[in-house]
C-alpha cells in the first residue's frame, strides 16, 4: 500500500510521553523522543516492502498490511529491510498508558503479540488498515500542532486505534479475553513494579502490596502475558543493567549495588544467565557506540 508522495519520513513528540513517526529502509526508529522508552508501547503499521524484525528471541518476517505491537522491554529491532520498506510507529510511554482511561485495553491487545511471540504480526484487511493508517496520520498532526486540550485529543485517538486493535484481535483469535479485574490488578502490579523493581526482587514483597497471596499475581500474570512474575522483574534488571553499562562509567561493583544484588559475583552471574556474556563482555561491546 503506497504512501502519497507527499508524506515523508518524519518525527512528532509531545512532552516525552508519546510520539508518532515515519521509518524507512534509511530513517530508523527514534525512541529517544519517549522518556523512558524502555517502558513504552510502540504501535508499527508496516506500509510498504518487507523487513525482518526480531521481536524477543524469534525473527519475524513483515509485510505491507502487516501490524505488530511491542510491549514494554520488548524493544523493536529490525535486522534487514527491502528498499522500499516504510512503515509508521507510535510510540506511548507507559506513563502516558496509565493516566488513560483505556488501559486495560492496552494490555489487552498487547497480550496478542505476547501470547503468540513466533507470529506476533497480524495482517490487516484494507479496511482496517485505512482506519489505522487515518488515525496515525491524525496523531501526527496533534502532535505537530498541539494546543491547550492536546492531552484530551491524544488520549481519544488512542482509544480510538486501540478500539480498532481490539476489534481485529477478537476477529484473529478464539481465545476469551480476560477479566476486567485481573487486568486491573496487572496494571496495578505492573506501576509498583516500575517503582520498586530495583531494590526488591521477590514476588512476595509485589503481592503483599497489591494485599494478594503470591499464588494468586503469579496465575493472573501468567495468564494475561504467559510469563512468570520473576521473568518480569528480571527483564526489568536487566534492562536497567544494560542501560548502566551502555551509559555509564558505572563499575560493575556499584552497579550490582545500585540494583540490590547481593554482591559483585551474583550480578554476574544472574546477567550472564539472562544475556549470554558478563557485564564486563557486555559493556566492552558497547564501546564504539557511546
């Protein structure tokens, strides 16, 4: 599906929360206009060409009509693109997710790509990718021409896409979806996560907040995500590990520190186990790009 001549690569952003922009084969996703991006939802449309995207451990082929949506700490990586290849992306801090009335759907239809992570793209028929394509050129003009009642504005056109993601998911799968309650009590966990992930790792400390027994957050994080609580709060750590080492001149001592490890030894070990290399194999990596 072609983009009019008119419409190129380009970038909106409103106050770090949410932003809205064209990539191509050349002009790659800038999530730096999102505070705090790791914890951010990003909508992509694909438009036109191919281009194979990694999406957590599997390699996913997408295709003009194709939609994807990556979850927070599942950041979007694309490893080859046809020349042709343009797609539109909506970023959302997770911030900006909670202060909508609308949450829940977030989750929701993030859970289709979760759930099915070997083929977490679904493709859309023509009309329901006009719809979506409308409302993220909409998006780009709010964000371009902000005004007094802008957040009111953005918070309705999300609902709008997310209602439309909605309806397409429902028509892709037979599975229920589940309970208002326990994606309310998700999102619940999932703010005192983003607060408290640092110092505390134990799924114990989460449930007596959230006034739960362990058992009861691990079964509704299971079934709204298929992860475990303990798989959430390391992507957290290592997230935030991977962060330190790329940005800072942080020893990996104090690192360990900062993330409440036990000692040096156990950081080590536990980034290893989750990435495959140490910290210190990690941060030399990283050199020639900071």
């Amino acid at each position: 599906m072609p983009i009019e001549k008119n419409l190129q690569p380009s970038k909106t952003s409103w106050k770090g929360r949410i932003a809205c922009q064209y990539v191509d084969s050349d002009l790659r996703l800038d999530t730096s206009q999102v505070k705090t991006s790791v914890n951010s939802y990003v909508y992509s449309l694909f438009e036109c060409g191919t281009a194979v995207v990694k999406f957590d451990q599997n390699e996913v082929i997408v295709q003009a009509g194709d939609f994807l949506i990556f979850p927070p700490h599942i950041p979007p990586v694309v490893l080859k693109t046809s020349e042709d290849y343009k797609a539109m992306c909506l970023i959302v801090s997770s911030s900006f997710v909670y202060d909508c009335p609308i949450s829940r759907n977030v989750f929701q239809t993030a859970t289709f790509s979760l759930i099915n992570t070997a083929h977490p793209n679904i493709h859309l028929n023509k009309f329901a990718h006009n719809a979506m394509r409308t409302t993220m050129l909409m998006f780009m003009d709010h964000l371009e021409h902000s005004h007094g009642h802008t957040l009111e504005a953005l918070q309705a056109l999300y609902g709008l896409l997310l209602s439309d993601a909605m309806a397409v998911f429902e028509r892709n799968t037979n599975e229920d979806f589940t309970s208002q309650h326990a994606y309310q009590l998700f999102i619940e966990f999932s703010k005192i996560l983003r607060q408290h992930f640092r110092e505390r790792h134990d799924i114990t400390f989460y449930a007596e907040k959230l006034n739960i027994s362990p058992r009861y957050l691990s079964m509704v994080t299971k079934q709204i995500t298929h992860s475990t609580v303990a798989t959430f709060i390391n992507r957290h750590l290592m997230l935030e590990a991977c962060w330190l080492l790329k940005t800072t001149d942080y020893s990996i001592q104090y690192i360990s520190e900062l993330l409440h490890f036990a000692d040096q030894a156990s950081f080590s070990k536990f980034f290893k186990r989750i990435n495959g290399q140490n910290p210190m194999q990690y941060r030399r990596e990283q050199e020639p790009h900071l």
